[in-house]
C-alpha cells in the first residue's frame, strides 16, 4: 500500500483518520511556541542607516567591513567597558538595503541601549571605511538615518505570534507523520479493498456495540435496536442467506418457554428439531484480533428474531476461547432471563458440536479463529452458509484470505462479508461483479474438418 498513488482525497482521509495524532503534535507545537516566547522575551531593536556614493560597487562587501572585528572593537571602546566584542557581535547585524544604503541593527534588553549600540556601531564603520590607511577600498560614507530608541514589543503579541507559528508548524509535523503511518498501514479500511482482498461481495455493513464485559453483552442480546438504515443492511443478510420474509410467520406462535435451550435439555445433546427442515444455519467467522466484528453475530440474531423469526444464537468451542469467554458468560446467565426476544434461543456448549440443530428457522454460530494460523471449529461443520465479520481497519488482507480459505474448507460455502463500523469517509460499495464466463471455444471436426461449436 505505501507504493501506491497518494491523491488529495485520500491524504485527507488519512489525515482525517489520524486526526488524533495531529491534534496532540499540534498542541505540543502550540506549547513549544509559547514556552519559547515566555523563555526569550522580544528585545528592542534600533537601525542606523549608512549611505555610500555612487562609486561603491558592491555594498555586500561594505556588510562584510561593518561586521568585521576592527569596526566593533572600536564601537566597543565608544561604548564603554560594560560592552564587549563578543556582546556586539551577537547583538549587531549589518544587511544591505539597496545599491548605496545599508542598515545596521543592534538589538538588547534595553531599547536605549540599543539605539547607542546601532549609533557607535555605524559612526566606526564610517571612520574605519573612510581611513586612507585601512587594507581595504576607500569609501567616503555618511550616516543616512541614525537610530533611535525604539518601542519595546509587546509580550502578549509576540507570544500569541509565537504559539501560532509553533501550532501551525505542529500541525504541518502531524500530517505528515499521519500520512506517513497511514500509508504504511497494510490494514483494510474501505469495503472495496476488504472484498477485493478476497473477491467475495460485501452483504451488509453496520456499526456495532463493543462489549468489553457480560453484562455489556447481556445489555446487547435484551436490547439491541438498529437504527431504520442497519435494519435494511441486516434484513438484506436474512435474504441473502436464504431466510424470507414469509419465515416470519412460521414461527409467530411461538412463545418465550422455546427461547434459551441448552444442547443437554433434551439428554442428547440439542434441542430436537422440528419443522420440514427448511432451516438455515449461518456461521460468522471473525478473527480474535478483531474484537469489534465479534458482535456481528449476536446483532444478527436479535434482529432475526425481533423480525418474528425463531432464531438460536449457538457459542460452541472456539480456537481463541478469550475472544468469547465474555460473551459466553452473558448467554449462560441469560439462559433463564426473562428480557430476551420471544423467538431468540441461546445455545451454550463445551463439547462436539451434534448434528442436531435447536429449534429455529435461523441458526447463527459465532466462531472466532486466529489470524495467524486459522483452524474452523467443530461448531461451523453443519453451517449452510458461513460469512466473514470484519472490522474497518482492522485487518490486513493475508489476515482475512488465511481465514476465508480456512472458512471454505471442506466443501463449506463463503457466502459474502459483513463489515463491522465502516468509516464514514468510505463511499465505496464492495460489490464484486460476477465473473463472466469464458468464450465459446471452436475446434476443427476430426471427420469433416469443419469448425463447429463445443456444446456447454
């Protein structure tokens, strides 16, 4: 990704993406500005200007002469013995106006102790430059402009001026740092690059909760409400995954004592399934470095069965037990709560996966796997369809190809993506067009040596 083109929109949308970053480098900036201002105080400055005839041919040299030593030691003595050369040396500074001026400026804590420094400073360079004995060209100059005691500046300026300058300079360190981070970072953001990394079409994408305890994930399965827009999203998964909107009314009679069973209710392992077995069975599978599409799952099920769709939420064995220790624990503990959705079950297992499936027309197993080495456990072995749960920015492509080939395995069927939080700034679609199948090959007949078509 970092040889990749960088264009305008998406430097502002990393920039956007690492506003953060930019912020706090910016507000160090400000705060350098400031300290900067309050440790080195504006200092007055005065000017004295000095005029050259028209013969001088180059009043860069005559700049050099006014910076010399022989010129300040002698401005020096003027002075008194409370200034040295070194001092005027920091303090004075000699630039070229124009083709005949030049200015010299002495800058100190005191404003009339500055004029008198730029003053004795261009009476010696006069004298030095107007001495027939001096190594250096003859120059008859004259003290155009003398300085004066100059207004000492504001400190409040001066620091507002100085916190800008340090705040703007931030800002400008922190994009860039951010676009550098940005176009490093291998993880996929927009849901083009997400199913293009895999060449699978992105069904639906919604925000999600992020539990980081049971009792956040008790709160989820009693009182998850997509707004109007994620219920379209998550109603378009239900059909896509083969679950009509006619399912609904199958299984409008039922009542809460069919919603939580565990697979030893019924001393086999799973409650016993009924119905003419037209039933679907979905496994989202997402990877335990990504916590946030760990909730795909769950959210899908309350919602199924809020829509009046008997629905069973399963938590079997994972390979990263931790990613789900949470949200096992708050489905064992509302197994016998009174808040869930009439028609949703919850089915907790320590052990192999049966082959009987609870009572419902929509089976959604939650399984995590590792994105390093991805290993599907027993609980998406009867899944008719399995789908990938991703997180924006969160995972890299090898990451989700390992799992998708780890999900496909064994005949299983990869219906699509569900991405979890997709970035606002995200206008694409991930929608993969279908391959087009291949050309109608010709070959020549053996018996009459024409070319006819090969039947598909």
């Amino acid at each position: 990704m970092s040889q990749q083109p960088l264009d305008l929109r998406k430097s502002i949308s990393i920039v956007s993406r690492f506003k953060a970053v930019v912020g706090i480098v910016a507000a160090l900036g400000l705060l350098a500005g400031v300290a900067y201002a309050a440790f080195h105080p504006p200092q007055p400055s005065s000017t004295a200007v000095v005029s050259f005839p028209s013969s001088v041919q180059s009043t860069a040299t005559q700049v050099v002469i006014a910076n010399s030593y022989p010129v300040l030691s002698a401005a020096a003595a003027e002075i008194g013995p409370t200034v040295s050369v070194d001092q005027l040396q920091n303090e004075v500074q000699a630039k070229s106006l124009t083709n005949y001026l030049i200015s010299i400026t002495a800058t100190n804590k005191s404003a009339d102790e500055s004029a008198t420094i730029a003053n004795a400073v261009a009476k010696s360079y006069i004298a030095y430059a107007g001495n027939k004995k001096t190594p250096v060209q003859h120059v008859v100059a004259e003290l155009f402009q003398p300085a004066v005691t100059a207004a000492t500046p504001s400190k409040l300026g001066s620091t507002l001026i100085a916190g800008l300058v340090g705040l703007l300079a931030g800002a400008l360190v922190g994009s860039v740092a951010s676009l550098v981070i940005g176009r490093s970072d291998r993880r996929l953001r927009e849901r083009d690059q997400i199913a293009n990394a895999i060449g699978l079409s992105v069904v639906a994408s919604v925000p999600v909760s992020h539990p980081s305890d049971p009792a956040g994930w008790a709160k989820l399965l009693e009182s998850y409400q997509p707004q109007a827009v994620h219920a379209w999203q998550l109603r378009t998964v239900l059909r896509y995954v083969g679950i009509s909107d006619q399912r609904s009314d199958q299984g409008s009679d039922q009542r809460s004592d069919q919603r939580s069973v565990r697979p030893s209710d019924n001393g086999n392992g799973a409650a016993a399934p009924t119905g003419d077995g037209d039933r679907v069975s979905l496994g989202v599978v997402s990877l335990s470095s990504d916590r946030g599409a760990l909730a795909l799952g769950p959210q899908l099920a309350v919602f199924a069965a809020s829509q009046g769709i008997p629905t069973a939420l399963v938590i079997g064995p994972q390979q990263d037990e931790g990613a789900t220790a949470a949200l096992r624990t708050a489905c064992e503990a509302s197994l016998s709560s009174a808040e869930l959705p009439g028609l949703l079950q919850l089915v907790v297992f320590d052990d192999k996966f049966v082959d009987q499936q609870p009572r419902a027309a929509l089976t959604v197993v939650v399984v995590v796997v590792d994105g390093r080495a991805p290993e599907m456990p027993a609980t998406v072995v009867n899944t008719t369809a399995t789908v990938m749960g991703v997180s924006a920015g969160r995972v890299t492509a090898e990451q989700l190809a390992r799992a998708a080939v780890a999900a496909g395995a064994g005949g299983r069927e990869v219906a699509g993506i569900l991405v979890a939080d997709p970035e606002q700034t995200d206008k694409t679609t991930g929608r993969v067009p279908h391959l087009m199948r291949p050309p109608r090959r010709r070959l020549p007949n053996r018996l009459k040596g024409v070319v006819t078509e090969i039947k598909q």
